[in-house]
C-alpha cells in the first residue's frame, strides 16, 4: 500500500482514534455494505485493549465483535473464534493482535465470509509452525519468555512429551516487568493496570503448529511495532513479508492498538476500503 494512501485515511483519525472534520459523513454513507470487524486479543491482554478503535470504528457506524479469545491452546482458541465468525452475517474483517494473530490465521482459512485481515504486532504463521518458533523469524530474540511466571492449572491437556510432558501450565508477564515487555509507551498508571487484569495463556499455544493460514488466499495488512520487546520486530517483519501483507511500521511498544490506536484503526479503514 502506497503510504501516501495510508497517511490520507490516518489523518481522519485522531490520537484517541475518534473522527473528526468534514470526513466522517462521506465514510459513515458507504454504499457497500459495511464489513463486520472482529477484534481478537492475545496473551496477557484482554478485549478493552482495542477500546480505541472500536469506538471509532463504531461512530463510523461499522459492526463491531471484540469476543474474548479463551487462551488455551491454538486448536481450541481457533474453533471457538469459528463458532463466532459462523454467526456473523455477511463480509467480516479479522484484526488480530500478538497471539490472536495466530488464532486468526487459522480459524478464517476456509470461510469465505473473510475478505481481509489485519495484523497487529502479531504473529502470521506459515503451516506447522509454531509461536516460539516464528520468534526467531529474521534472526530477533525474542526476551519474552524471560519474564513470564508458570504455574498449574487443573484439568488441562498434557504438554508433549518433546517439551517435558506432565499437565499443561499456563503463563502471565510477572508485573514487575509487565509495562517493560508489553508496553514501555503507555502511561506508567494504566500499565500497572494491564498488568493486574493481564488474562493468562496455556504454555501448549507457543509450541502448537498452526494449520494452513487463511494469508495464503485473503488480503492482509500488517504493523509492525517498531520498539517490540515481546515479539522481536525482524520477526513481524518476516511475517509481513511472507504474507505479501501491506505493511507499516510505527514507534510503538507491543501495545500498539493502546499507545497507538489512531495508527491502528487508519490500517483498518485502509484494509476496509
């Protein structure tokens, strides 16, 4: 995408991701009918995080869906986002943010209904590759696992044998390095807040292989986060490239749809148009 194209719609948006100006009838009156737009959270986060956009894309007078991605491991995240894309009638478009990239890329593969996704700091894998493994992409380290807490969880599936085997566990950012890791560029005060009401995620996701990706047949954007510490930015750089996504890149922690939701809702309206 010419980035001249992009500058034009993200100066509809403001910093807080609400339209302002003349602009907003001429979007607001599509004769198309307007797309569906699903949220789809990571780890450690939670829906609120797109809080931004979705009122903007809501005052525009989009569809908007943002259901909570349940965390337990790519297969099951995946068909649970499909059971929800089953009741959505007509176009949808899938954004997806960290882990739910992951999830995204699987559960649209087939559904016709799909016509773009979007990726936000997020992992777009190819067919049997895992979470941990795409962190290596483009030679990035990455240093999330370094300050992630385990512990049990009662009635989960087995960890395979390769990683150890025994019950499954599941992860959370230790708080103490929760706004260092995830979001250096927000407000110290609504960082220790994420960090209180971070959602976990089962270990088994990093090391699940995903399915063919729905990237392979359905347009895709993608922005990078340029000063990532959870997902090295060489890494979301492969995957963009491997995509064939149109791409941008922003100063911006993992939590870009936080620190940057004007950014992150332009790319959506530009994958819209």
């Amino acid at each position: 995408m010419k980035r001249r194209t992009l500058a034009a719609v993200a100066a509809l948006v403001t910093a807080g991701g609400i339209l302002g100006g003349t602009a907003q009838p001429a979007l607001a009156h599509q004769s198309k009918p307007k797309p569906t737009i699903v949220f789809v959270h990571g780890a450690f986060a939670d829906a609120s995080g797109f809080a931004a956009s979705i009122a903007a894309l809501t005052q525009l007078g989009y569809p908007v869906v943002a259901p909570a991605n349940p965390l337990r491991g790519l297969a099951s995240d995946a068909a649970y986002l499909r059971s929800v894309l089953a009741q959505i009638p007509g176009p949808v478009v899938l954004v997806g943010h960290s882990y739910g990239g992951a999830v995204i890329t699987n559960a649209a593969t087939g559904n016709p209904n799909v016509k773009a996704l979007v990726y936000i700091a997020a992992y777009a894998l190819a067919e049997g590759e895992a979470v941990a493994q795409a962190n290596e992409l483009g030679g990035g380290h990455s240093t999330l696992l370094d300050n992630v807490e385990l512990r049990d969880y009662p009635g989960a599936p087995p960890l395979p044998p390769e990683v150890g085997g025994g019950a499954d566990k599941e992860a959370t950012i230790k708080q103490a390095t929760f706004r260092q890791i995830f979001a250096a560029d927000v407000p110290a005060g609504q960082a220790a807040v994420m960090a209180a009401t971070q959602r976990p995620a089962a270990l088994i996701s990093l090391i699940t292989p995903s399915g063919p990706p729905a990237w392979k047949t359905v347009p895709s954007w993608y922005l990078v986060a340029r000063d990532d510490k959870a997902i090295p930015p060489a890494a979301e750089r492969a995957m963009a490239k491997r995509a064939g996504a149109h791409t941008v890149e922003v100063a911006s922690s993992h939590a870009a749809m936080v620190s940057r939701p004007g950014a992150v809702t332009a790319l959506i309206l530009a994958a819209v148009r």
